[in-house]
C-alpha cells in the first residue's frame, strides 16, 4: 500500500506557515508499513482540491488530506471532496453527540453552524475528533479510483495527531503486509562530500531494500537509512547492519543514533559524568542556554547563564579586563577564553562555554569578517588551574542564521569535551 499526502490551505503556499503535519503522516505511516510517496500543497480553491485528490488517488492507495473542513468560508475540502465523489452529506450521530456533550460543558447550546462539523460525506466512517469540533472521515472511494481510501482531517496539528493515533492508524494496519525501519545517524563537524567519501563502499553495497539519505544541517549532516521488507526481524537486522558499518568507518563524528537531539546528547553525557554546566554569551544572545535548557530535567546540570552583549557588562559580569578587550577586541579567542573562566569562576560550574562574535548583517572587518565568532570551554580541574580551550570559526549566512550557527558550533564544543574519550 502507497500513501500520498495532501495539505490543503493557502497559507501553506504563501509561506505563512511551515507544513508541519504531511511530516507528523509521514512518520506515523512508516510506523506501520506504508511508505509515503509524494506530498502535494493545495490552495482553498475547490476545484484545484477537486483536481489535485482525483490526480492522487489515481496514483495512491490511500490519500491523507489535512485543512479545510472548519466552519468559515475558506474551508472547502468536504465540498470538493462531493463535487469530486457525486455524494451527498449525511450527519454523523457519534460526532454530533460529541459536539453537544462539549458545548454543554461550557453550557453553551450547539448552533447551527458547529453543528455542521458533524456532517460528513455520505457512506464516510467517521473519525471522532478528541481535539476539536470537525469530524474527520475515511472513504471508500469506488471503482472509479479503484477502491482507493480517501482520508480527511483538520489541519490543526493536535486534532490531526490524535485522529492518527486512535483511528487511522488502527484502520490502515490491518492492510499493510510490510515493514519500515528509519534508522537516523546523527553527525557534527562533517561535511556532506567528505561524509560521502568516507561511506563510499557502503552505500554502493546497500542490501536491497535499503536506501541511505544526506540531511545536511547548520553543522554537519544527517543520515536515515531506511529498510523495507516483509519480515520484520530481517528488516531490522540489514538496518542494523548498515548503520554498525557506518558507525564503524565515522563513529568519531556521530553523537546520536535515533532521534535523540544534541542538546539531548549533551545532557545525558553532564549526568552520566555528574558535571554541571553554565554559559555565558554574547552574539548567541541567550540561544546556547535556552537550548541546553530545551531538555527536560536540565536543572539537574544547568546552572546559570550570563548574557553579557556589551564590553560593559563582560568586564563587570565576567571580571574580563577592559585591557584584554582594547588589546584583542571583544570578538577574540582571548576574550572568549577570559569569559569562559569568568562564568566558570561566578557559577560553581565543573564547566563553561562562551561565545563572542559577529552576526552581522554590519559589524565585520577584513580581519573580522561578518560571521566571525570565537567559542572557548572552561573547565575545573581538580587541585590546579581550570583548563580552558577556544576555537574561531566564520560562518556564512543571515543573522538569525548565524547566531543559530553560532550556538550549534558551542554545543559541538561542549559534546567534543564531554565525549568519553576527552574527560
């Protein structure tokens, strides 16, 4: 079984909005054997609706729709999905229920336009929404697209999600006879060509049935290696195999198998090794703290961050010295080094990272050019001096780029000096 996904709303297309949910579809449907195909965004207008789920069940088994059955006048899927079937409407008694339940709950009467959400497409099974008031619906769209099943949800993230979770997916597994494995290898400090190089054997030896993809990223690049097959143990073990041998030949630039993130990484690498944790920024503006602390049950390792954006505030925060400054510049591996130890000094911390630099879009010079920023890594070290190492790196790109370039670069510090190997 192919699935396709169709997102429907002009702001999807204006670019007002990030389409989240054809990837939540995606993922959950590999979960249980059906591989998406294609993704398709679609205006309000119902006749490019109409046009574009003709053209989709032509070519899929089963199509997921998401937008577009709310109560205003934008709101054209379900019309479109009549114009296109020949089929009527009919209420759907379990949903009007729900509906009346709820508005007694805010006791309020059901009115009439609300209590249009129930109606549904004549023949539909009707998926019961947990989240909000529109009535999902499965259908079996006939012999004129062969029996293919046509599946429409709200676009309103949780509401879609919990459809998926209690009705969809329960439905669809019993018509899957395959098996997906997603495996993710996460990398830092790589390029994609020398990534590439280094893997070079292995990819073209893929087993059949697996594929290997390059996610490059702000720091490095990603690899999914997926596996189809109808046997699930033979599926995870030429997964398996696949990823050990990737790990094997660049292991010392993977952090995370799965879907682990970085800042993730790094809190398990402070709580295995007991070792708390602060920061002090400048050009990231509080970005490397507020990921750190992104991660449930941070406290255990964070311990304070300094946002220190002017030289005034790192000499009186930091006690970095206004002679180091005007010698060597704010942005400089020994202002970063000064301010690393002085936010190691201030918070108790058993490490510290800092970062200075320019994000631009003005600011840089020949010697210091826009992207410019230099990171250090604070660390005690029982019965002597703390330790302290830096780096400068330029980076390409916008600000808001940057400075997130900025923060991935100090969070791959931090993962280095934390790595097993390293403590």
């Amino acid at each position: 079984m192919r699935a396709e996904i169709v997102s429907v709303g002009d702001e999807l297309l204006k670019g007002e909005r990030v389409n989240t949910n054809a990837a939540s579809i995606a993922k959950a449907l590999s979960g249980i054997g059906i591989p998406v195909h294609r993704v398709v965004d679609c205006s309000d207008v119902e006749g490019e609706i109409a046009a574009a789920l003709s053209e989709a069940l032509e070519r899929s088994e089963v199509v997921l729709v998401t937008g577009g059955l709310g109560p205003t006048k934008d709101d054209r899927t379900r019309q479109a999905v009549q114009e296109l079937l020949h089929k009527g409407l009919e209420r759907s008694e379990e949903a009007h229920r729900a509906l009346v339940e709820r508005m007694k709950q805010y006791g309020r009467e059901i009115s009439a336009s609300l209590a249009e959400q129930a109606m549904v497409i004549e023949g539909a099974l009707a998926i019961p929404n947990t989240r909000g008031t529109a009535a999902g619906m499965i259908i079996r769209c006939g012999e004129r697209y062969h029996d293919h099943y046509l599946v429409l949800m709200p676009g309103v993230p949780s509401e879609m999600k919990a459809m998926m979770e209690l009705t969809v997916l329960p439905y669809f597994a019993q018509f899957s006879s395959t098996f997906i494995r997603h495996t993710s290898i996460k990398t830092l400090g790589i390029g994609e060509s020398t990534l590439e190089e280094m893997i070079v054997d292995i990819e073209e030896a893929l087993p059949e049935g697996t594929t290997l993809a390059y996610l490059p990223h702000a720091a490095g690049v990603n690899l999914m290696v997926s596996t189809i097959g109808h046997e699930r143990e033979g599926v995870d073990t030429l997964n398996r195999r696949v990823v050990d041998a990737i790990m094997e030949r660049s292991g010392r630039f993977i952090y995370a198998i799965g879907e682990k993130n970085l800042e993730e990484t790094i809190g398990t690498l402070l709580t295995s090794a007991g070792l708390r944790v602060a920061v002090a920024e400048s050009c990231t503006g509080g970005l490397v703290a507020s990921r750190l602390t992104d991660v449930a049950g941070s406290s255990a390792y964070f311990l304070q961050g300094f946002v220190v954006y002017s030289n005034q505030a790192k000499e009186s925060a930091l006690g970095v010295p206004k002679e180091l400054i005007d010698e060597f510049g704010a942005v400089s591996e020994e202002v970063a080094c000064a301010m690393a130890i002085g936010c190691l000094q201030k918070s108790g911390a058993d490490l510290a990272v800092s970062t200075t630099g320019i994000a631009g879009p003005s600011g840089g010079s020949d010697a210091k050019p826009v992207g410019t920023v230099c990171l250090a890594i604070a660390q005690k070290v029982a019965g002597e001096e703390p330790t302290v190492h830096s780096r400068r790196l330029i980076m390409q790109g916008d600000r808001q780029l940057n400075k997130l370039r900025f923060s991935e670069a100090a969070l791959r510090e931090l993962w280095y000096a934390l790595r097993p190997e390293t403590l």
